[in-house]
C-alpha cells in the first residue's frame, strides 16, 4: 500500500507541473500539452535521480554535519553515522523508483503526443 502512495505523489508532482507549465504558457495549442508533459516528465525523472542519489549515501557527510548541532547525537563519527543510515535505507526499500517510472510515463506520453502533432 505504500507503494501506491508514492506512485500518487509522483503522479501529484507531475500533475502540479503539468498544471504550472499550462498556466504560464496557455493551453490553446497542442504543443503547450507536449511541453508541459515533457516538462513534468523530466522534473520527476530528476527527483528520482536525486533521491537515488541521497539513497546511495552521497549526502551523509552533510547529514551528518548538521547532527553535530543537535543535542541528541547518537553516533560517535562518521562511520557509525553511515552504517547507521545505510542499516536505515536497506529497510526502506527504493523510495526514489516511483518518481523514476512515473516521470518516464509522463515523458513518453509527451513523446507520443509530438508524434501526433507532426503527423
């Protein structure tokens, strides 16, 4: 079940997009609907991206950083830090692979739609 709620935000996220994108350009032509699924595709493919990225650990250094100031510090240094986080994410599965597939739909739907419009 929580898999479809993440595939729904992705979807919301490219909806809001696709929405913003239609209201600053217009929606009286059939290219503005090409634009702003592509536009949306791409916003969510790079969401992904980066959260495949922050998944990886890339961003643990600064995570870990900014844990210096709190009062509740549980980690003694970085190592512990990391595989600590590392334990976390192995739970959590691929929170990133909706954004991913949701934004490449959206991307070959726009594709689609240009093939129509040149035809």
């Amino acid at each position: 079940m929580r898999s479809w709620k993440r595939y729904g935000a992705a979807a919301a996220v490219n909806g809001a997009v696709i929405v913003l994108v239609l209201c600053i350009k217009g929606n009286g032509q059939m290219i503005y609907y090409v634009d702003a699924f592509g536009v949306g595709g791409a916003v969510s493919i790079f969401l992904g991206l980066l959260g495949w990225v922050a998944a990886a650990g890339a961003f643990d250094t600064i995570g870990y950083g900014f844990s210096i100031f709190s009062s509740k510090r549980r980690d003694r240094d970085l190592y512990e830090y990391t595989v600590r986080k590392q334990e976390k994410r192995s739970r959590e599965g691929r929170p990133y692979l909706p954004f991913l597939i949701v934004g490449a739909v959206f991307l070959a739907l726009s594709f689609v739609m240009m093939a129509f419009i040149t035809v």
